[in-house]
C-alpha cells in the first residue's frame, strides 16, 4: 500500500477553546496528534502505554491519558491542555504553588500533575490530603517523592477556598 491508499480523516479539534482542523490518521492517538498537528506540545509522552500520566489532558472536563485516546473520538469535545490552564500571563495558582514548594524539578511530570489536580479541585474544593494523593495516583513523578506536589495542591485549594469567602 503506498501513502495515497492509507485511510485519512477529516476532524476538528477543539483545544483550549479554539479550532483546529486536522488531517490524519484515523488510529493515531490524541497525544500525538496534539504535539505534531496541533502544535501543542506541552502535553508530555512519558511510557506511551497508559501508566505515567505525563500525557493527561482534560476532556470535557474530565482527565484522560491522551496517549491512549484516539483523536477522531476527541472530535467535538472540550479539550483542555496544559497551555490552556493559565489566564493569559497570568500562572494558574496550581502552577505558582508547585513552583513555590518546590513541587517542579525536571518539570516533564508536571503538565500532567496540573491537569489532574484541576480536575480533582474541580470536583472537591477542600480535599484531604488522601483524597489528593488519590486524584494524582495516575500521574507518576520520579524526581520530588510528591510530599511537595501534595502540598501546592493542599495550598492551592487553601488559597481558592480564601477566595470564595472573600466578601
Ligand atoms: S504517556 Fe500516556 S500515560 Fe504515559
Ligand atoms: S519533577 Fe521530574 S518527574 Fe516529576
């Protein structure tokens, strides 16, 4: 078969709230096609088998391991990268507390750390320390021994909590 028989698709990617059409493989996987196609390439490959996290994104909300997701079933929903979590220069509070606690050291981890930790304040806003330990059990992290990653995740919800008391 040369490359004018192999099957193409057509899609639309919506990332961080803007369109992307894309020609590609229909079995290429979503990780992939965000850091070759889109350009996107925050969003890390670590074991490309679905055990380290490094390649989490959110899907309507939703963290999934974008290497093992393909991105023709990504078509039509929110999609939500580590580029997309700032608030234009502005770090995500999630972002600022890691660097502060010193949470970040080789930093490859890390996008996928975030993304899980957004999803999990997203659903608990003053969760234990279990129960963080819990949300980032996908995400593995070689370098800090994640006591430092558990605690920007503690301060950050501290600090978001803060906010929506403030009068
Ligand atoms: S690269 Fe996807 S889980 Fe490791
Ligand atoms: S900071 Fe290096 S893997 Fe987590």
């Amino acid at each position: 078969m040369n490359s004018h028989d192999s099957p193409r698709a057509d899609i639309v990617l919506t990332v961080n709230g803007r369109q992307y059409p894309v020609t590609i493989d229909p079995t290429r996987n979503l990780l992939n096609t965000l850091r070759t196609e889109v350009g996107l390439t925050g969003t890390k490959e670590g074991c490309d088998d679905c055990e380290c996290g490094a390649c989490m994104v959110l899907l309507d909300g939703q963290p999934v391991n974008s290497c093992s997701y393909l991105a023709v079933q990504a078509e039509g929903r929110a999609i939500t990268t580590i580029e997309g979590v700032m608030t234009g220069d502005e770090l995500h509070p999630l972002q600022r507390n890691l660097l502060e606690e010193g949470g970040v050291q080789c930093g490859f981890c890390t996008p996928g750390m975030i993304i899980s930790a957004t999803a999990l304040l997203a659903r608990s806003s003053t969760p234990s320390d279990e129960e963080i330990q819990i949300g980032l059990s996908g995400n593995l992290c070689r370098c800090t021994g994640y006591a430092k990653i558990i605690a920007a995740v503690r301060r950050t919800a501290v600090e978001l909590a803060a906010e929506l008391d403030a009068p």
